[in-house]
C-alpha cells in the first residue's frame, strides 16, 4: 500500500515540474482558429478514473409513458394550478406512485403551484402513501418559492403522534424550513422554527436537537445574518446551565464572520476559544485558511498551516484548496502551482477542486491557454471535468461575447456526453440575450428545458426582456403567462416594462389582462405601484418624484439640523440622506458668504 502510494507520489512529481514548463509556452489546443473551434477531449470510462463517478443512467421503476404524460399535461398552458389540474389529472388515468411524482418534482422543481397541486392530487388516490423523500421535496419546493404558509399546513397536518403520516415529518423537514427562512432574509421564523421543533418530544428526547441547532446557525451564518446567529448562542450560553458549545459550533460562527468579511469579530472568536480551552480542530484551521483567503490574506493563510503543523495536525486538501484557488483568484498563477506540489506530499493528494481553482484563475486573468492546459492535464490524470469546470469557461466567454466559442462548447459537451448544469444555461442564455441573439436563446432554453432543468426566475426574466426588445409581445406575454401559471412572480420591472410597452402600441386588451394576472399574485401587494390598476405607470412615478421633490423643498425651508430629518419616516432613506447633503452644501455657502462679506 506504501509503495504503491510512494510510486504514485513521485509519478505526479514528475509531472508537476513538466506542468510548470507547459503552462508557459504560447500553444494551446482549446482555441484556435478553425473547424472546431475547440479540440475536445473524449470523456473517461467509468473504469479509467478512480476520482469521480460518471452520472449513473437512470432505471426507474416508474412507467416512462405515465412520466411522459403528466410531463405534457404540466407543460400544456391551458391548464392551471387548482381544480382544471386536478380535473385534467383524473382524465389521465395514471395511478400515481412516489417514484413518478418525485421524478416529476426534479423535472419541474420552478412550478410550485403545479407541483403542490400535483402532490395533494396524488395524496387522495387510493393506496399512494408518500415517502419521507418526496414529502421533504415538496416542502422544500413551497419553501423556495417562498409559500410558507402551504408548507407549514403541510408539517402541521402531520405532526403529533398517531396523526396519519405523522413519520414523515423528520428534523430534515425543519432543516429544509430553517435553510428556506435564511435563505429569504428572515431569521427570526427561521429561529421559531427550530424551536417549535425542539419542543417535539420526537426531537428533544434525542440527539437530533443539537444538530438541528448547528444547523441553523449554519444557515443563518451562509445567508448573512451572522450577528443574529451570535446572539442566539451568547444567549443560548448564558441561560441554558451546564451547555457545552461542541467545537462544530464553534466553527460555523467563524465561517460566519469571514464570510460577512467581519474579521475582528472572527479573531475575537478565535481568542475566546482559547481562553475557554477549545482545542481547534483541522476543521478549525480549515476555516480560518478559507476565512483569510477570503479577505485575500494569502499570506496569512499560508502561516496558518505551517502552524497546523506545528500543532501536529497534517493539512488536507480542504485545507490547500482556497488557498490555491486564493491565489489563482489574485493572478498569481506560478505561486499556485507552487501550492499544488505541496499538495504532492499529502497522501490524499489534489482534488478536482484544485484543478478547477486553476482553471478559474487562469480564465479570470484572460489565459485561455493556460486554462485549457489545466483541463488537458487533469483529463490526463483520470479526473472528469465537472460543469463547474466547464463554466468558468463559459465565463470567459460570456464576459468577452465570445459567442461561436461559447456555442461550440456547449455542442461539444453534449456530443461527448457531458452534461451541462442550471448555471451552464444561465450563463448562455444570459450571453445570448445581452447579444440579442433571440433564436438560438429560445433553442437553448428548450433544450434547457428537455435536460430536465425548469426555468427559473433569472431565466424567463431575460427571455421577456429580449422579446420585448425584439418586439415579440405576443411571445413574451406567453413567458410572462407561463411565469403565473407556474407559480412565479415576475419582478416589479419586467411586469412595468411590459405594461408600459402594450400601451404605448395600443394594445390595451393584453395589458388588461397582465394586470389582472399580477393581481392574483400574493407577493405582489408589496411592491410600489401595485400590478392591479390601469393608471400609467409613468404618471404615477412622476406624480411620487414631485411630492417628494415638494416634501423636501419644505423640509430644507424650515428645517436647520440633518439630524432632525431622521424624523421624517415619510421620506425615503435616500431622500433623508440627499436632503442632509443639500443643507450641509447650503449652510457651507452661507458660512463662505458671510466671510467675504
């Protein structure tokens, strides 16, 4: 096992001193001029790598056709979420099962109204009984669109012992819930959440407490609500006698603070361990190398793990990865290939992770032959490439409108059989937008749609704006219909966009009936300039600047202190914050008049 690990030690030895000769040479195979564009390389057997597994070919054990024909029906845009769903479900004669409507699930998971529909209608069937899977998904989905209170009437229908289907509610139910309330930007019903859950008998009388504990610090840490998290466990320590914070917390506090750049809060942290005898952990360190290297603190980060070792704790590779990828980000690509044969030595040697951090790096700093050297190399050393990988080349294509690159690319991922991600399309359909490529967008959105990826948000918003554009209102009507249909609020803008672009062409029938589509959205009441309505928009904008324009014309005649401004809570923050500047500009003119004078 030794000599074996000591042979493949110096094989990757030897070829980091040749890497380092290769990526300073002028050729490069990815980006020549020609028929293709790019030299692909021929995707790994899965017997030939011994470091990622390919993605497995699907056996379901669900009837393709019965798959295929609720498939159609959700796509059909006559049919709507509510009782014509239902209604359309029953005529299918399909017996659902809870392998059908999870697959379903991950291939429509940006229709939340259509998937909840689909769920309960599958509930009232004779003899389906859901898993505890499939039930989590649902949840999760509710809770992505943020339609919180369908998913609590979910969780609370099913908790209490001897409530029917009372198993499937789990503490990866709450953790799902919590994740969702962080991720929105509201900590407090994710901190309700967990404790309504802690009060579980379920719960409370098992370890499953502690970890769901970790784990909403964690997701408030990851969302930006770091000082909540830190408040809750200060409090957490001072009331609850004889709790013992495990080193895991510990450790989520401080990748809070990085990741919020708070580093004084972080080394603060990393003190009061100390005095309290926590010993760190790799982890620990772990954290702290990501955390300086987030703050491009490279060096630092460096120190840390000869300290690691010191200590008697041998770095991994989770520990070399930011600070590779650290160095790589700030373009100094020799310093991380130095890195990577240090990487050499450890007996876990470099991940994908690594080689993807160079990738990026050599991308961001416009080296497309580097890049496509790393890619070479890391196919040669038996990893697959990922569609991380991929994207940072769609990045780079993206960021300089290399478009024909960008499409060979994307040809050549599918013909050898790599499969491109959400983010993939994202960055393609966003390129081909801004181009105004308007058909091969729509191509590459159906055949984002085929790979089993759903439209998001982010996606049909561009679709709109680019068929507006391209002045295509029927078709953007339908995205935007599509949108509602499926459960999606559109933002604020695209919905005034369009609004205002169907007036102005006279054609008044559509935008009435936009409005009355916003006006069944739930989220939308909160916005400026309600959906609801016919009053034009641009009017309504003007008429809301003068009254503010008046409101701070009087505040600035009677009004001699900036500080009192606070008080108008009617105004705008940036109104407050403009109106104080033109006092302070007109008090400093009065002060240079009077001293002429």
């Amino acid at each position: 096992m030794n000599s074996a690990f000591q042979q493949q030690r110096r094989f990757l030895l030897l070829n980091i001193h040749y890497l380092q000769k290769l990526f300073f040479s002028n050729q490069s195979w990815l980006s020549r001029k020609g028929n293709p564009l790019i030299k692909w390389p021929p995707p790994l057997s899965p017997s030939s790598s011994t470091n990622t597994k390919p993605h497995p070919i699907p056996n379901p054990s669900f009837s393709q056709n019965n798959f295929s024909i609720i498939s159609n029906l959700l796509k059909n845009p006559t049919i709507t979420s509510g009782s014509s769903l239902e209604s359309a479900l029953d005529q299918t004669g399909v017996d659902p099962d809870p392998s059908l409507v999870q697959a379903i699930f991950e291939h429509f998971d940006s229709s939340p109204k259509l998937l909840h529909n689909l769920f309960l209608w599958a509930e009232r069937k004779p003899g389906f009984k859901s898993s505890a899977t499939l039930f989590d998904s649902m949840v999760n989905i509710l809770g992505k669109s943020r339609e919180f209170e369908d998913a609590w009437s979910l969780v609370l229908n099913r908790v209490g012992d001897g409530k029917e289907g009372s198993t499937l509610v789990s503490v990866n139910t709450f953790a799902i819930l919590i994740r969702r309330y962080a991720r929105a930007g509201m900590p407090q019903p994710a901190i309700r959440t967990f404790e309504f859950a802690s009060s579980l008998e379920q719960i409370s009388n098992s370890d499953e407490e502690s970890n769901l504990f970790e784990i909403m610090l964690d997701s408030l840490c990851k969302e930006g609500h770091v000082r909540v998290a830190s408040e809750y466990f200060t409090r957490k320590k001072e009331t609850v006698i004889g709790w013992v914070p495990s080193i895991k917390v510990y450790n989520i506090l401080l990748n809070g603070w990085f990741r919020s750049r708070k580093l004084k809060h972080a080394e603060r942290l990393c003190l009061d361990m100390k005095k309290e005898g926590v010993l760190p952990s790799v982890v620990t360190y772990g954290t702290l190398v990501e955390g300086y290297c987030t703050m491009h603190r490279a060096e630092r980060a460096i120190e840390l793990v000869d300290e690691m070792k010191g200590a008697g704790i041998e770095p991994n590779a989770k520990v070399y990865n930011p600070i590779i990828d650290a160095l790589g980000e700030a373009g100094r690509l020799k310093e991380a290939l130095g890195m990577m044969e240090r990487v050499l030595l450890c007996e876990s040697g470099p991940n994908i992770s690594m080689y993807n951090s160079l990738v990026k790096g050599y991308c961001k700093a416009r080296d497309l032959v580097g890049a496509s050297k790393i890619l070479k190399m890391m196919i040669s050393r038996g990893f697959i490439p990922t569609p991380t990988t991929y994207n940072y080349f769609f990045r780079y294509f993206s960021q300089f409108r290399k478009i024909e690159e960008a499409m060979n690319l994307y040809t050549k991922m599918i013909q050898s059989g790599h499969t491109p991600d959400r983010l993939t399309y994202h960055l393609l359909l966003k390129m081909l937008c801004e181009e105004e490529r308007l058909d091969l967008a729509v191509q590459v959105s159906k055949e984002m749609r085929a790979k089993g990826f759903d439209k998001d948000l982010a996606t049909s918003t561009m679709l709109i704006h680019l068929l507006c554009k391209m002045h295509r209102f029927e078709d953007a009507f339908g995205e935007f219909e599509d949108m509602i249909r499926r459960g999606m609020a559109p933002q604020y803008l695209t919905f005034q966009r369009m609004n205002d672009e169907l007036k102005k062409r006279g054609m008044t029938e559509m935008a009435s009936k936009l409005c009355y589509m916003m006006s069944s959205v739930r989220s939308s009441k909160k916005l400026p300039n309600t959906y609801s309505g016919d009053e034009d928009t641009s009017r309504v904008r003007r008429t809301s600047i003068m009254r503010k324009a008046e409101a701070m014309s009087d505040m600035l005649k009677t009004c001699n202190d900036p500080r009192e401004l606070v008080k108008h809570r009617t105004l705008s923050k940036n109104a407050v914050a403009t109106a104080g500047r033109l006092i302070e500009v007109i008090k400093k003119r009065v002060t240079e008049t009077s001293m002429n004078s």
